[in-house]
C-alpha cells in the first residue's frame, strides 16, 4: 500500500510539473489536457495498481512454474526414493501454490 501511494504521489508531481511547464511555455491545449489527466488520476491510479497486481502475480506465477520444471528435472534424474519423495512432495506444494495465484489473477481480472 505504501508503494501505492508513493507511486501516486510521484505521478502527480510528474503532473504538476509538467502542468507548470505548459504554462511557461504557453500551450493552453496541452494545459487543458494535463488538467484532464489530473482530474482523472484515481482513475488511472486505480487502473494502473491493478496493471501492477497482475503482473507481480505474472511474476510469481512464472517463478513457480520454473521451480516445478527445475524439481521435475532433478526427479528424472534422481535414483534415490528419498530424494524422489521429498521432491514429489515439493512438487505438489509448488502446484497448490500455482492454483492460489491462478485465483488470485482470475479474481482481480473479474474484480
């Protein structure tokens, strides 16, 4: 939530900057078009945290489908029960997990 808002309050200093740079130079139009995107801003806030929500779960889904390719490769190359069991057992912890993220990407998509 802090980044959130940090990333916000950035935005609209990136805004208001450019607002007052408009101005010195007199482009009225590109004032009138500053103003309207600052209107606008919890809109795009909201729109772009929820961009970064998905992508971070993109993220974290990729790094867990990763890991599973990596355990599967060790498990066809391991001889060792043990070892097999541990990384079936490590396996299924990573697919659980995958399923979690999958709710949690289906429910910010349909949020």
């Amino acid at each position: 939530m802090l980044k959130t808002v940090k990333l916000e309050q950035r935005w609209k200093d990136d805004y208001l900057d450019l607002l007052n740079y408009a101005k010195q130079i007199g482009d009225v139009q590109w004032q009138n078009d500053i103003i309207q995107t600052l209107s606008n801003s919890a809109l795009y806030m909201q729109q772009t945290t929820l961009e970064y929500q998905i992508s971070q779960l993109w993220q974290q889904f990729d790094a867990v489908n990763t890991k599973m390719l990596e355990l599967y490769k060790q498990l066809r190359e391991t001889d060792n029960a043990y070892a097999s069991f541990r990384l079936i057992e490590e396996v299924w912890g990573l697919k659980l997990q995958r399923v979690e993220i999958g709710k949690q990407l289906n429910a910010t998509y349909h949020s």
